[in-house]
C-alpha cells in the first residue's frame, strides 16, 4: 500500500524547499496548472509514502491544534544530528510540544506553513 500525505499551501516554493533543501528529502515530481493546481510530491525515491503540496487560487485554510504533527525518525543519529544542524541553521522555529513525550523524544520545529514536525532519534542508530 502507498501512503500519500496531500496538503494544501499558500507558498509552495517556500514549502518544496523546505523539505527538500532543510529537511533533505527529493522533489519526486510535480505538475503545473492541473485543474488550476499546481503541485509537487515530495519523499524518498523507490519509499511507499510521498508528501504532496498544492497551490491555486484558493488560499489554503489551516485548521490543527497542537497535537497535529509529522513525525520524522532519521535511522542514525549522525542524520538526526545534520538535521537538527539545518533547521537551526535556517533559523526554523523550535516550539515545545504540548504533549511532554515528544519533549522527552525529539525537538518539535514549525514548517513553514504553521505545521507541527518532531525531528526524532527514537529509531536512531549509530
């Protein structure tokens, strides 16, 4: 089964480099002017899941409280570690989370679109 996570954006440069240039993951493809969407599917190649971001006319309403989020395991913790190093380096705002395990788990930033993501090391490795 595949999995894709399909959002929504007012800003869809901003969210595609994002998550490709901070968060390291690739442009899969995209489509332009598609029923006046364009959009761009967002992952890891060869993956049973991809992100996909679309803009038009209609601004995007967002509606989430703060226990909404994405939750990232990087398999090492040198991978962690580089991603923690970008967005800080890209000064992405870190938030605590409200639920105190996420706190105890991993860092919680927002994207640029107001969304909740935890950078975790749960699953990490050497």
């Amino acid at each position: 089964m595949t999995l894709r996570v399909a959002r929504h954006t007012n800003n869809l440069e901003t969210i595609e480099n994002f998550y490709v240039n901070i968060l390291g993951f690739e442009r899969l493809g995209g489509f332009q002017n598609h029923n006046n969407y364009d959009g761009v599917f967002i992952g890891k190649p060869n993956s049973e899941w991809h992100f996909e971001f679309t803009q038009s006319e209609t601004e995007a309403d967002h509606k989430f409280d703060e226990d909404d989020i994405v939750v990232f395991y990087p398999d090492t913790i040198r991978k962690y570690n580089a991603l923690l190093e970008s967005l800080l380096e890209n000064d992405i705002l870190k938030i605590t989370a409200v639920n105190p395990y996420w706190n105890e788990n991993g860092q919680m930033f927002l994207d640029p679109d107001g969304y909740r993501i935890v950078i975790s090391p749960l699953k990490a490795k050497n």
